[in-house]
C-alpha cells in the first residue's frame, strides 16, 4: 500500500531537548517536504527536498533542521524546542520534479507536538 | 501577497443543501497545477482532485464538482445535496514551476454540516 509514515503521532516534550519525527515514503518520489499547521495560518512549508541530498527552505524554517541521505526517508529535527513550535506537523511526498510531473502530495497522518 | 485566496474562513448549511467553496489564485506561471484537500476531524490530508493550467474542463466526482476559469483565476468546489460526512476543512493550493512546485496553500474553509 502506497504511504506515508510518520512517527511519532503525538509527542510532549520539553524546551530544548533535543526531538526527531521521522518520516519514510514507499513510493520512489522524489520530492519530500514538511509543513507545519496552526490554527488560523493553514499549512506552512518548514523544508523540502526535491532529491537525495538537496534540501531547501520552505516558508518557516527556522528552529529545524532537515536531512535526505535516502530517497526514502526524510527526517524533521529540532535541535533545541521551544514552545512556539507547539503545532501539529506534515510530511509530504509526490512526484513533482523539475521535469514539469506533478502529482497529488501524500501526507502522513500527522505528528501532534507540544512543548512546554 | 497571497497567491491563493479561500475568501470564506466557515461556511454552515444544513444537509442536502448545496455549498460552493471558492479558491482564487494568483501566479504568472504558465505551467502550475491546483488541487483540493479535505481535512475531516480526525485530521488527516485527504487529496480530492489536481487539475493542471492547460486542462479547463470541468469535473464531476459523485456528489462533487470542480469548476476551473483561468479567466478569472478561479477553482471553486461544490458540494451537491451536502452529507453531515462532508463536514471538515477544505484546502485549495497552487503549485507552479517558478516555486520548484511546492504547494502554495490557501487558508482553509471550515465547511460545517448540520443535520
């Protein structure tokens, strides 16, 4: 079954310490990114990566970090928690590419984080 | 600037009734693709319909429909005789090539049911 997992589904944590989600696709795409979502601001794109080993920055980047080693992993860590990064957090994986193919993004079911 | 636009943050119709939700949009790509996602309450991303800039036909899925103007830079979703299941939040979004297709979302419409 074509999907996207994420781990973990809700997380409570404290400010700074150090927390990974991990995201893995099983459908070969290319493009990966990770959103986070609050109420009232719809999604916003933290990072994306269009391959193995190019990353980018999305629209809110700041406070995380991101890597692609393999085509189908695409981890979100945050380094030092904070409790504005309370939100609930996407990961995405389609087919886009340069080449002009696009495809609907799957999302994984979510990751529920809370900082206090 | 916003570049897609869900102009109504709720919208609350009783069952059976039709509801339109619109999405307009802005870019100056040729190329770029639009969808809509529904987010029931348990708060996963449910993919509906991609329609790409070349392809202005209508589309009919069941109970719903697409209507996509690039004249006036619109891609509204209507909900024919609407099911209290309907109810979530709708999300249109953008993705063109000059932004290495990410998906530009819109803000949402929270699309309530009652029975």
């Amino acid at each position: 079954e074509a999907q996207v997992t994420q781990n973990p589904r809700y997380l409570i944590t404290v400010t700074g310490k150090k927390l990974t989600v991990t995201c893995s696709q099983n459908m070969n795409h290319e493009y990966m990114s990770w959103y986070r979502q609050d109420p009232g601001l719809g999604l916003r794109q933290i990072y994306y990566s269009m391959n193995v080993e190019v990353t980018d920055k999305g629209d809110v980047p700041e406070g995380y970090k991101v890597s692609r080693k393999e085509k189908r992993n695409f981890p979100l860590i945050l380094e030092s928690p904070s409790p504005n990064q309370t939100s609930l957090y996407f990961c995405a994986s389609s087919l886009s590419s340069q080449g002009g193919q696009v495809t609907e993004a799957f999302f994984g079911q979510g990751t529920r984080l809370t900082v206090v | 600037a916003q570049k897609v636009t869900q102009a109504q943050t709720e919208i609350s119709v009783v069952e059976k009734e039709d509801v339109t939700l619109d999405c307009v949009y802005e870019t100056r790509d040729t190329t770029y693709y639009l969808f809509w996602y529904k987010q029931p309450p348990s708060g996963e991303l449910v993919f509906l319909i991609r329609r790409n800039s070349f392809d202005e036909q209508n589309e009919i899925s069941g109970r719903y429909s697409w209507n996509f103007q690039k004249s006036t830079s619109s891609f509204n979703f209507t909900i024919t005789a609407s099911q209290v299941v309907d109810s979530a939040v709708y999300f249109c979004a953008l993705s063109e090539a000059r932004s290495n297709y990410q998906l530009i979302w819109g803000a949402g419409t929270k699309l309530i049911i009652k029975p």
